[in-house]
C-alpha cells in the first residue's frame, strides 16, 4: 500500500507536501506544528505549542491508520535549545516511559518565526496483535 494521505484542516491536498505518506506498515508523517485549522497559530509558549504539535500529529496518525504508541521515530525541531527541557516534560507526558520513540531534536530556525517547535515522525503499523513490537 502507498498512500498520500491529507487531514483537512492540516494540509489542503494541492500543496507542496501531504500530511503523511503511508507505505506498508511506515507511516512518514510531515512535520507539525502549532497552527489550528485556518492557519492561525496556537499558543506562544513551547508548552502550548508542543501540546498543540502533538494533537496535530495524532490527528494525522489516525487518518493514516496509526497512533502514537505506533512512532517509532521522530525529529523535533526547537527555534531556542532553552525549550529543551519544557518541550520534553510535555513530550513526557504524551508518551510516558512505556513507549520512548527513538528521537533527535534540533535548533533550527522554521518558516513562521511565531513557530517554536516542529515535530515530524515515522510510524510502524502491523507490528503485532497485542500493539507490540514484534521480536
């Protein structure tokens, strides 16, 4: 299976990139960020817009036949490496210990300059009946 997949609300179909790309069990998802459905941005501290990141994200997840327990990597993109810790305090919370995607996180610039955090992932789906990894 490979398939385009467009959440409204996240991406308009027409645009450079989908929301996610689904191929097989690999759900590559593009990156989120803090906007709400028309274009506006959400919040103005890292907390908020991870939060805000991560709903997103889950979002385009379950349009692709995933979830969150189902990442299996991910790369964040923080605008000031002091976010650091609150970013993963929240990402903490999303995730819990149980289920740690393996992860890089970068300082970089994004296009919005009201944007603090972007978040973009891989999922594997099909992984076992019970929801975990097969060994």
């Amino acid at each position: 299976m490979d398939d385009t997949v467009d959440v409204p609300g996240v991406t308009t179909g027409t645009g450079p990139y989908p929301s996610a790309r689904r191929m097989g069990d690999l759900v590559f998802v593009s990156g989120q960020v803090s906007f709400d459905d028309d274009g506006r941005v959400v919040g103005t501290d890292v907390v908020t817009q991870t939060r805000h990141s991560l709903t997103r994200l889950d979002r385009v997840l379950a349009a692709a036949g995933a979830t969150l327990r189902d990442i299996a990597s991910a790369t964040v993109y923080l605008t000031n490496a002091g976010d650091a810790a609150e970013f993963n305090e929240e990402w903490m919370r999303w995730f819990g210990g149980d289920h740690r995607p393996a992860r890089a996180t970068v300082v970089a610039d994004l296009l919005d300059p009201r944007l603090l955090v972007e978040i973009q992932a891989v999922a594997v789906t099909g992984h076992g009946a019970e929801g975990k990894e097969a060994e």
